[in-house]
C-alpha cells in the first residue's frame, strides 16, 4: 500500500476542514516557521514516493544539505522510487538517510526492522549516510484506532523492537519522527527512548518546535512545515554542518 505521509495529511486537513466549516472558522494553509530558520541550521526535508523524481541538484542549489527518504512501511511495501531518490539526493552531496513508516498493526517491530534494512534502511559510517529513521505517528488509515489498537505499553514495546532490531542489523538506533501529542497520548509519555534515540520532532506553523515528547530535552531534527522551498516537508537539523556531518558518522 503505497502510503505517503502528504497523503495522509491531506485526508487529515479534509476532517479538520469539514469540522472547521461547520463552526463557520476559515483555514488558511499552515504557514511556515520562516523566523526559526537561522542561517547557521542546517535545512533538509524529506520525500516520499508522492514527490517521484526530484531534480535533486535544483534542491541543493534551493539550500537543501540532507534528506530523509522513505523507504518502506510495515512489511510488504517498498518505495518505488527509493533508489533514484536516495542515490540522486547522494550524486548531489546531500547527506541522506531513509525512514521507515510504522504500522503496528501489520505485524510485529522486530519483521518490520528487518524489511526496513533490508530495503534500503542502513547505514555506514562514512559522513554522508544518516541513521535510519522510525516515522511512528498517528494511524492515516484508521482514525479510529490512532495507536494502531496497542495499549501504551505494547506500542512502546513494539518501538523497542524496531529499535533493537536495526540497531543489531546496522550498529545505529533510529531516529524517531513523532509528534509530541502522539507520543504522550500513545506510549503514556514514555521516558524509555531518550537517552539513547534522537528525536525527530514534528511541529508545523510554529516559531520553534514546542514542548517535546517525554524524556527528551532537546531535538534533533524538526519537520516545521509540510511545504516551502525544498521537495516535500521542510526540516531543520539542530546544529552546524560539521555537526551534521559528525552526527551522520556516528560520533
């Protein structure tokens, strides 16, 4: 199932419309958080299938230094465009990475880290490849079921996993992407990933990246916009570019 995560929040933006609509409220597009972009921050963003070819050169030249690229999700879907995205955004000196987009509820964290890595989702130490990423957000499918049906203690054994299985397959932990609500709300404000996990935390139309999930004090990466200059949504990396690179090698 080819899922993309602008897809998802276009059907999100839809309910938020109908149920603004009938409040009589109008919505304007999310703006973006222009005043947070310093100029010492390295800006990113990440693609997905939705964005198919990206003139990765074009997105170099617009201030793009990395990339996350969707690689797969739950255990039978792979990116159709992965390889073109991933190896593109490379020839043009992006540092990038690949994510994996969580369904709990299509099998278990450990099948689902292994069908990640195994199709595209590792990592070397070599300056230019990021740690895989765990995109575990709010169920697009189903909104019935936001936590996929885990209770909080099962959603962060799953998370746990994942984690132990591409950090035994490729020496990395992932990143993880996530909303500070979905968090809180899903795994009961779990503590148990921020020590040793960076956080890739999703906040648009703000100035900075709000009140974090539980545990972590700082962020890693921020996702402050689904649209802007670069292809698909907008990131920043919290430091230099040297940092970026240090980070990218592991240290």
């Amino acid at each position: 199932m080819a899922h993309t995560r602008t897809s998802a929040r276009a059907r999100l933006w839809a309910v938020l419309l109908v149920a603004l609509a009938a409040a009589g409220t109008a919505l304007a597009d999310p703006p973006a958080a222009t005043a947070a972009v310093a100029a010492e921050q390295p800006r990113g963003h990440d693609v997905s299938s939705h964005q198919r070819a990206v003139d990765w050169e074009a997105a170099k030249a617009a201030g793009a230094t990395f990339v996350y690229v969707k690689a797969t999700e739950s255990t039978a879907y792979r990116n159709p465009y992965f390889g073109p995205q991933f190896d593109g955004a490379g020839a043009a000196g992006l540092v990038r990475g690949a994510y994996h987009f969580a369904r709990p509820d299509q099998g278990p964290g450990e099948a689902q880290a292994a069908f990640f890595v195994h199709n595209g989702g590792g990592w070397s130490a070599d300056g230019r490849t990021l740690p895989p990423a765990l995109d575990v957000e709010y169920n697009p499918y189903d909104a019935r079921r936001p936590c996929y049906g885990l209770s909080r203690a099962g959603t962060v054994a799953w998370i746990r996993a994942f984690s132990d299985e591409v950090n035994r397959l490729t020496g990395r932990r992932p990143v993880i992407y996530t909303t500070t609500h979905w968090w809180n709300a899903c795994t009961g404000g779990s503590g148990a990933f921020a020590a040793d996990h960076a956080l890739w935390i999703a906040r648009h139309g703000s100035a900075d990246a709000g009140t974090l999930p539980a545990g972590w004090s700082s962020w890693t990466f921020w996702q402050y916009a689904d649209r802007g200059g670069l292809p698909g949504d907008q990131n920043l990396f919290n430091g230099s570019a040297g940092q970026l690179a240090r980070f990218a090698r592991g240290a």
